[in-house]
C-alpha cells in the first residue's frame, strides 16, 4: 500500500485526496494545510491523519502531492528529493526560476527521477488525440493554443502567465518536441490595472513558430490546439455537449468551470502517478518541463516590459531529463 502524503487542502488538493482514496494500492496517510477545519474535515473524509506542518507529513509517507500554494512549492518538492521521495508538484513546479533551478539540480544529484509536474495536458485524451495525430506529418511549422478563461478577480500579467498560460507554454513544448527559443508578448489592459487578454508569439528551436492566445475575461472556460505540420494540420476536437433547440435557436453550453471539464484528466494523471510510484519508475512531465517553462515565462515578462523580443536563456538540458514522453 502506497502511504500518500497530500500537502495543501484546496480544490487541487482535495482533488487529488479524493483519487488517492478511490485508487487501487494507495491510501492517502497525511492531510497537511494549516486551515485546520477544512483540512480535517479532508482528512477523516479519506481516512487519513491530519498535520498542520507538511514537514512533518513527509516524514511518515511513501509518496508526497505537493498542492499548496505556489509560492511553497519548491521548500516541500526539494524536502521531498531530499528524503528520496516520489512527489506529484501541481504547476508550477515554483515561482522564481531560481528555486526551479535548484529542484533540476536536486534531482540530478539524486541520480533518479522523482518529481512528476502536474501539466495534466498530457493525460487529456483531445490533446493525446493530437499528439497521436502528429506523428506520420513531419515538422511542426505552426502551434496555436488558444486558452479562454472566466476570471474571477483581476490579474497581473506575472499571475496570468505563472497561474494560467504556463500550462499553453508546455503544451506547445510538448507537442512540438521543442524549446522555445524566444518570446514576444502583447497584452490587452483589463480594469484595476489588470491584464485581460495576452498574446504570446513564439520561435522554436527547429524553426516553427507558435502563438499562445489568452483571455481571462472570456464568455466560457474553452482550450483549444491547432497546428501546422509539413504533411498535415491537426485541430483538436470540441468537447461533446448537448445541442439545445428551443426558442428558435440552436444552442450549446460552454460553462465557465475549468475544473469540471478535466475531472477524468485527473483521474489518469494520478492513476499513471501512482504506477509510476509503484514500479520507482517516474514519469510524465519532468522538474526540467517546469523549469522550461518558467524560464518562458520569465522572457514573455520581460517581453512585455521591454516590448522587445526576448530570448529564454535555458542551460543544457540534464542527461536524467532527456527522451522523455512529456
């Protein structure tokens, strides 16, 4: 039985509880988060012990899903390789490219995977279907995310890129089997000094391009994928919904949730982490993806300080990272 420590009680946190508990050969052994009722509440609904130290709880489990918030991310994944410890980190793997660095190193001198990134994309069957699909066109020359967001409060454009559009950032990376290269960015300003809508334009290493659209002011929570290939596009498929007639129209719910829609997504994402836990084998996206593309990041922010393009300065990539399928 895999003895799972779950740090942080949040709609992710909850989340991935609650799969640990319907899984097959694990059991969630720790809830830690410092808001003592709602955590719990978690825990004796899952039947584990609670802890408001999260250090603590990795001193007594098998494995650690670190969804607290970000900025506490790297202390708990670096504890976590420390004690030798699988660990599922939500995104992003941290919040300065510093600390991201120091969890690669980390790692590497552990001499074993054993960090999974939480870039659930990957276990998404649309954007599978997609990957499935690019395989017999050739290079890719165009990569188009689109990313529609219904905001619930106004956002910087750090937040925007750290919170949301990383997750379009490694999915360009991984679709396209390339780094990207360089980053300009241009925003649309929302109300309070916020951003509404970004556009991030992208150079990859093998000489495509891509573009990264997002709105956090949208009329529905909607992710979409399309690309140019050399043999070939691909478009990711919508998701099935009713079509409604009533009224003279014909209609079609969006739904402004972004959890709901990936709800099996998580299922798959902890059902792969928890195999990979079993056999010591990790797999999925890797601290190096988190690194990536926090470096991305950090050059579409200085992008859109400067209104220049900025490069993404990325050290070789370490030979534990390499030929993975993330």
């Amino acid at each position: 039985m895999i003895r799972v420590a779950v740090i942080g009680v949040g709609g992710m946190g909850a989340c991935h509880a609650r799969n640990i508990a319907e899984s097959a050969g694990a059991a969630v052994a720790w809830v830690a988060d410092p808001a003592t009722d709602v955590a719990r509440a978690l825990a004796s609904e899952v039947g584990a012990s609670w802890t408001a130290d999260g250090h603590e709880a990795l001193a007594d489990c098998d494995a650690v899903v670190v969804a607290c918030p970000d900025r506490f991310h790297a202390e708990f994944v670096l504890d976590a390789i420390d004690r030798r410890l699988p660990v599922l980190c939500e995104k992003p793997l941290t919040v300065e490219l510093d600390d991201a660095r120091r969890v690669v190193d980390a790692e590497s001198a552990a001499g074993r995977r054993l960090v999974q990134l939480g870039f659930m994309r990957v276990y998404d069957e649309r954007h599978e279907q997609v990957r499935d699909a690019l395989g017999p066109l050739g290079p890719v020359h165009h990569l188009r995310c689109v990313h529609r967001n219904t905001a619930g409060a106004p956002r910087t454009v750090e937040q925007l890129l750290v919170e949301s559009v990383i997750h379009d950032i490694h999915t360009v990376r991984w679709l396209s089997g390339d780094e990207i290269v360089d980053v300009v960015t241009s925003v649309v300003p929302g109300p309070q000094s916020s951003a509404r809508f970004l556009l991030l334009t992208c150079r990859l290493a093998g000489g495509g391009v891509a573009t990264i659209e997002f709105d956090d002011g949208a009329a529905g929570y909607e992710v979409s994928v399309e690309v140019s290939a050399e043999h070939g596009n691909v478009v990711s498929s919508d998701p099935h919904r009713a079509v409604v007639r009533a009224d003279g129209r014909i209609s079609s719910e969006i739904g402004d949730d972004w959890f709901a829609p990936f709800l099996d997504t998580y299922r798959r994402e902890m059902r792969v982490w928890l195999d990979s836990v079993a056999s010591a084998s990790a797999t999925g996206p890797t601290a190096w993806d988190g690194f990536a593309a926090q470096a991305v990041v950090g050059a579409a922010v200085a992008s859109h300080h400067s209104g220049a393009v900025e490069a993404v300065d990325l050290p070789p990539q370490p030979d534990l990272h390499r030929n993975e399928d993330a």
